[in-house]
C-alpha cells in the first residue's frame, strides 16, 4: 500500500496510516462525552486529530510519543484540515523508523557540516578561528549541530533545519560584508551567524519529537549558547577578551528587544547586523512554508496568526518558486513555543520576536 503523508491529506480524504503522536489531551464534552485532541505528525508535517467516538476504549491503545496505526476520515475545521480518527492503536516498536515521522531538511548532514568547515577555513582572525574550530571540532556538538531543528514550530521546524539556517545567514553574511566593505568585522559576523544560535543544540529534544528540554525550559538558547562558548574560551586562554565580550554580546543580543528574550539590544555593528539577518532569515522562512503548504487554491492563506495578517500567495495558476529540497509541512504554531518566549519577557510575543 502507498505511504499516505500528512501533506497530501485533503478533506474527505479517508485516512490509513501510521504517524507519530506528538500531542494527546483527554477532554469531555457539554454532554458529558470524552474525547481526545492529538497531533499526529510524519516526515511531511502535522495535523491536529480528534477522537469522538469510543474515546474511553481508544485511549487505553496508544501513549504521547507512540507511532499508532491510524484509521478515520479528513474534516474542513476553521481552514484547516483535521483528522477524525475512528480507531487508532500503537505500533510495537521495530516495526517502524522514527526517522520516518520526523520532518527532516532532506539535505545531506555531511555535506552541511562540510559547508559549516569550509566557512570557518576562509575566516582569516586566528584568535576566532580557533574558537570555531574549539566549537565544531567537539563530536557531541558536532553531530548535534547537523540534525537539530531550529525552533518546535516558528522556523526552520524540521531535522536539519538549524544547520540550514545558520548556512542560510552565513551566505547572507558574505553578501552584507562585500556589499558595505571594511566597516564591518566579516569575522566576528561569521562567528555570530555560526553560533547564535548554538545553544538550541541542548535546548531542544528531537530524538522522538521536537520537545524542550527541561534545561531549555529553565536556561533558554541563549544563556545554554553563551555558556558554550564561554566552557570553549577557557581553553583558549590567549582569546583577546574585548573580542569575547564582541562575541558573547551579539549572542546576547541576537533577539533584539529586551521584550523579546535578549538580555541586551544590539549595540554593536556586527550584532545589529546580525539580528537583522537572523529575523529576516526566519520571516522568510516561515512564510516560504505558509506559502508552499496552503493546501486552498485562493489566492491569500488563510489568516495566519503568527503574522497577525494574511498572506498573498500571488495571482491564481502563478505558482511560487518552491524551497530547495523536500517538502516539509509548516508544523502549526505551538502554544507551548510562544508561552516560553513570553514567560521570558512578561509580553505576549510580537511578531518581530516570533523566530529567535
């Protein structure tokens, strides 16, 4: 039997198949009749599902995190899709690869991790030269570096797609150097774009989905980041501390607002320039991602409440160049991931601050 996937799923769609349970929550109706809200995911992406039938009995068969056996039909709700499961059960483990159920770059570990090297060979300061090497020479960070995601759902929400949008800024970086000429440290700014955001390495779990650690939770990217960074310096003892403190500052800063998760604004050329190339890289990304998995034939998505506004997708049979690589399914905003951003700051997140 073909492999149904989540992004292909349509309304009326009959549903079979086996997909990741990364959300189960148990609710009972007005009535008095309990049902369950789950998000089944696959390597294509996520989809919210609800059990209204049999919801006692079901419930007993599969656990959060399982990969189940799937059965039920796709429903229209509010502009989305959704699954309403008839029956549903775990899969026993061995019978499957998680590696199936997990959204993924689709682009080769190595041959980024190769582009990662081939940046910090062309960076000229010896004193951050060595600090990259310290950092991306380390096997633990290493590995970590090539599949980890970016975010849980903002940007970049797929295996590989820290690696991706760190390359992402990097290319962006040489463009900005060359284009403003010497004023600006094309070193520093390498090293900023290559470990803003460092600490999600440790921040986020991703082995069977894309969780915070309780580590993230407690210190954030940013601080796990800097101390990173700060456990390499120590074994750097001739590293010029003005240039660690340039360093640990656009890492600080990389947010932009104090609202918005920095502990500190961007004073600094290289570290306004960064944030500026790191936000723009995450917008961009995001709405690439609306674009391409609207699943209407309207010209707008629908209303996106990550951008609080709709998004033109251009005019009707006018398609939109696609992202390089596979498709992956935008992963719906999670509340948890914007619940974080404002336990940081005591605001709701704005959305200049949705993609740190």
């Amino acid at each position: 039997m073909k492999k149904l996937f989540i992004k292909d799923i349509r309304e009326k769609d009959p549903v079979t198949g086996h997909f990741l349970v990364t959300k189960k929550e148990s609710g009972v109706s007005k009535s008095g009749k309990p049902y369950l809200v789950l998000k089944l995911m696959d390597s294509s992406g996520e989809l919210e599902a609800r059990v209204w039938e049999g919801a006692a009995d079901l419930t007993k068969r599969f656990e959060k995190n399982d990969v189940a056996d799937v059965r039920g039909f796709a429903v229209a709700y509010q502009n989305n899709i959704q699954i309403n499961v008839t029956s549903i059960k775990a899969v026993p483990e061995g019978e499957y690869s998680l590696s199936d159920f997990l959204p993924s770059s689709g682009k080769d570990p190595e041959e980024q991790i190769a582009r990662v090297d081939a940046i910090i060979a062309s960076v000229a300061d010896s004193d951050i030269k060595a600090l990259l090497e310290a950092v991306f020479t380390d096997p633990e960070v290493r590995e970590r570096f090539k599949i980890a995601p970016a975010a849980k759902s903002m940007h970049h929400p797929y295996l590989g797609g820290l690696i991706e949008h760190v390359l992402s800024i990097c290319g962006l970086v040489e463009k900005i150097s060359s284009h403003y000429g010497p004023g600006i440290n094309r070193d520093l700014l390498y090293a900023g774009a290559l470990l803003h955001d460092i600490g999600k390495i440790y921040e986020l779990s991703y082995k069977r989905s894309f969780e915070y650690t309780d580590e993230g939770r407690l210190l954030g990217h940013i601080t796990m980041g800097v101390e990173l960074v700060d456990e390499k310096l120590r074994g750097l003892k001739a590293f010029p501390r003005e240039l660690a403190v340039r360093l640990k500052h656009m890492l600080l800063s990389h947010h932009g607002l104090l609202e918005y998760g920095s502990p500190k604004r961007p004073k600094t050329m290289e570290a306004i320039i960064l944030y500026y190339l790191d936000d723009m890289d995450a917008k961009v990304n995001a709405v690439q991602m609306l674009i391409d998995d609207d699943r209407n034939d309207d010209q707008w998505t629908p209303y996106q409440r990550m951008f609080e506004r709709y998004i033109y997708k251009g005019p009707a049979g006018e398609a939109a160049p696609r992202r390089e690589g596979p498709e992956h399914t935008a992963v719906p905003v999670d509340k948890t991931e914007k619940t974080e951003k404002k336990e940081a700051s005591g605001k709701d997140p704005a959305v200049p601050d949705l993609f740190g």
